[in-house]
C-alpha cells in the first residue's frame, strides 16, 4: 500500500468515476484501475463497485475512512517539516459573521497579508453559531465570533466587546429621541436579524423580559441586510455596535441609547483544542491578540 493508492481511492469517492479521477491525478484509466486493483489485492477485500456510476462498497466505505485519516497525517506530517525552516507560511481558512468579515478582517488581513505574503487566507461567512461548530469538526482552521457558547472541545481567547444596539433613519418618528426604552417598542415596526444569530437570541430574551411581542417588520440574515433596511425606514433596527459604525458617522443611521440593551458580547477567536497550529495560524493569532481592542475599531 503506498500514498498514492490512498489518494487515488479518494478522489474515486468523490467523482465516482474512474475515468474523472485519472484526469485529476494525471493518470490513465488503466492506471487508476491497477492502483484499485493492488489495494484490493493486498487486503483480500472488494472496494469499489465497478457499475456505473461507480460507488464504494462498505467495505470500500470502512477503508476510505481509515485512508482519510491516514492522509491527514501525512499532510500534517508535511506541514510540521515545512515549518522547521522558521518562515511563517501555508493556508489558513476563516470563518466568521458577515458583520464581521465586512469590518474587521480588512484592515487585519491587509496588514497581515503585507508582512506575511507566502500565507493563503480564505473566509466563510456564517453566524456564530456556525462559527463554533466548523472549528469543532475542522471544517475552519479559526473562527471570528461571539463568545457565549460553551465547547470542551475549542480554545477562545477574547478579542474585544460589542453590544446591540437601537438604530433608526434620520427622519424615523425616534429620531428625535434621547432614550428609548425597550418598552416604548412595544408598537414599533423592528427588522431584527433571524432567529439563529446570536444578536436574535439576545433581543428576543429581552423582549420576553419584559413581557413584549415585538412588531417585526422583517428578519434578515445579516446586519447589512438590516441596515440597509433601516436606512429606507422600514423599520428601527437592533444590529452589533461595531457593524453601524460608518452609517451613523455617514449619518444614514442614528443610534439610539436603550438601557436594557446595555449588555457586554465578547468576540474573540476560536480554535480547536489540541490541534497542530502550522506557522500561518500560529503568525496570525499572534498578530490577532495582539491589537489593542480599540484597533478592531478603526476609523475608515
């Protein structure tokens, strides 16, 4: 058995093609083919079913499995021995809110890109629930996100506060208004974020609280959506701190101070505990925790 079967098994699974697979790895059919066939040799058993389309048989399944593991230490393997020579380099994958990826992973990532160019940075936008979930079955390297949720299985490490907050258009009838309380929006049109983001979560206990079922005009999946919302008067909206910053300078949006919505959100960084760092993901959550909370909060 060498490297080589394994990966062609692999990509088998996936185009479930033996032609398809030999165009990837760059090898004949007849190739592929005998690869498969040595495998099958050496344990004695049947891994792929050959009729069209072609699948893995359970056992093929079970094999797989084990190959995938085996890959994945190869590659770490290789990582581990590219990092010896001290020159911080590989891919890292993000995953973090819209919100954020939009206001905070600009700056961040242009200064690190510029100081660290041998390393890759791909992002994936999802809610913060999403967040702590991929870091725990690997499908992220790191994640950006609330820190409310609890998981033996990730590290965090807090990056700065954010709050919710009660923003309207400037000719909104609340516009004029000093304070709000949560009970003045008993009758208020609100565009509140949809109910699997943390920010939800939060306005809904609130409004619970205090006994109210909130008018909600709509419900959007990220806090630009609920923005731009707002910006037309559709409604008064409760969206992060940090996401509103350039629209209330811009004065498309006027912030409005709530008292029972003055609750302190961690977001920090995630990642999964015990897993091998390589040199981009350790260079880059140094660089990370070492801003200062108010750099996360740059003026544009």
């Amino acid at each position: 058995m060498n490297i080589s079967q394994l990966e062609t098994l692999l990509t088998i699974s996936k185009t479930l093609s033996f032609r398809k697979a030999g165009e990837l790895l760059n090898l004949t059919q007849p190739a592929v083919s005998a690869q498969i066939k040595s495998l099958e040799d050496e344990f004695k058993v049947v891994l792929v079913d050959r009729n069209h389309p072609v699948t893995l048989t359970d056992r093929g399944r079970v094999f797989l499995e084990h190959a995938e593991r085996i890959l994945a230490i190869v590659e770490e393997m290789k990582q581990k021995l590219s990092d010896l020579d001290q020159v911080p380099q590989g891919h890292i994958v993000l995953g973090t809110t819209t919100s954020i990826a939009i206001q905070i992973l600009p700056r961040v990532l242009s200064y690190f890109q510029n100081q660290y160019p041998q390393i890759k940075t791909s992002i994936l936008s999802m809610s913060s629930s999403q967040v702590l979930t991929s870091v725990e079955n690997g499908t992220i390297d790191i994640g950006i996100g609330y820190l409310t949720e609890r998981s033996s299985q990730v590290d965090t490490s807090v990056l700065y506060y954010d709050t919710f907050e009660l923003v309207v258009a400037p000719y909104h009838p609340l516009a004029k208004a000093d304070v709000v309380t949560v009970d003045m929006l008993r009758d208020v049109p609100i565009i509140l974020l949809s109910p699997d983001t943390l920010g939800r979560r939060f306005v809904d206990r609130i409004f619970a609280e205090h006994q109210i079922q909130p008018n909600i005009a709509m419900e959007l999946g990220s806090s630009e959506e609920v923005k731009r919302m707002a910006e037309l008067n559709i409604g008064a909206a409760i969206v992060s701190k940090l996401s509103i910053a350039e629209e209330v300078r811009r004065g498309t949006l006027r912030m409005i101070p709530v008292h029972e919505l003055e609750v302190s959100h961690p977001v920090g960084v995630i990642t999964k505990s015990g897993r091998y760092l390589n040199s981009a993901m350790r260079q880059f959550l140094n660089d990370l925790k070492g801003m200062q909370e108010d750099q996360f909060f740059g003026s544009e």
